[in-house]
C-alpha cells in the first residue's frame, strides 16, 4: 500500500491521550487515524453500507442453510397476503 502524508491538528493532551491508548493496543497513532477514518467513511457510504448489508444477509442465510427455493417460497407467501 501508499500512504500519503496529513497533518491533523490536536491539542496536545488528546494527542498523548491517543498515543497512550494506541501503544496500548499496540498500535501507532498513524493505525488508528486511518482505522478511524475507515469507518467514518464506511457508515457514511452508502454503497459500502448496502455492500455490507447484502453479505450479512447472505452471510445469515448460509449459516440458515437457506437457499434459493426457500427464499422464492418465502417471496410467494409475502406476495399472496397482499
């Protein structure tokens, strides 16, 4: 991977707050920056938040073991109670 550099402006109080939790976990303040900003735009995108969805969906159905005729019979029932 390529990171580029950015500068964030802390004070410095939060920052040893971060560093001291960063270390820790065993993490560099640079980890956690980016962690955080993953996830900030992960639950702000909402194509990654309906990709996400669709897996947790699929995810559950495998687990179910729950398969495509059981889910066009669960499509006709919800359709005849209309």
């Amino acid at each position: 991977r390529v990171y580029l550099a950015l500068i964030v402006r802390i004070n410095p109080e939060l920052k040893n707050k971060v560093s001291t939790l960063a270390k820790a976990e065993g993490k560099s303040i640079s980890e956690v920056v980016r962690e955080l900003l993953e996830e900030y735009v992960k639950n702000r995108d909402i194509g990654l938040y309906i990709d996400d969805l669709w897996q947790r969906i699929g995810d559950r159905l495998i687990t179910r073991k729950i398969g495509p005729k059981e889910i066009q019979r669960a499509i006709r029932e919800v359709r005849t109670k209309k």
